[in-house]
C-alpha cells in the first residue's frame, strides 16, 4: 500500500506540472493518457520529483516513468532503501 504523504506528495509535483489536470485525474494519469505529457513535461516533472523528495534521478532512467503509479512505486522502493 502506497504511503499517502508520499502519494499526496507526488500528485501535488504532477499538479505543478499538468496545471491542466484535475486532481482526482493525477492517480490514473500516464504518458498515453495526458497529451500534455511529453519529453519536455516529463524532464520538467522529474526535476519536480527530485526536488520534493530529495533524491537522484538517473538520466537513463527517465523513460521508465510512463505513469503515476510507476513513479509512486520508485519512490517508495527509494525509501525503503534510504
């Protein structure tokens, strides 16, 4: 089960980034469903992430991250390693 601050966390760092998107929608949001969602958003939301949670995103690890929920699972695989 995801911890809700890091859940709650995360969906304000998606709503920095897609203004666009109602905040019942960033929980189901990927990459194919956000049109906003592109190569450029996506460098804008890892930098979001990094800042807010204090940790380091690899580069080559940047096209992992097609959807919410596998953003939330690496950040708590990241805590858990911490």
């Amino acid at each position: 089960m995801a911890d809700a601050d890091t859940r709650d966390r995360l969906i304000q760092c998606f709503a920095a980034v897609f203004a666009q998107l109602d905040e019942s929608e960033i929980p189901r949001a990927t990459k194919f469903s956000v049109g906003a969602w592109d190569s450029l958003a996506n460098f804008s939301l890892m930098t979001v992430v990094e800042e807010e949670f204090s940790v380091r995103i690899e580069p080559e690890d940047l096209d992992r991250f097609v959807s919410f929920d596998l953003i939330l699972d690496y950040l708590e695989q990241k805590s858990r390693v911490s």
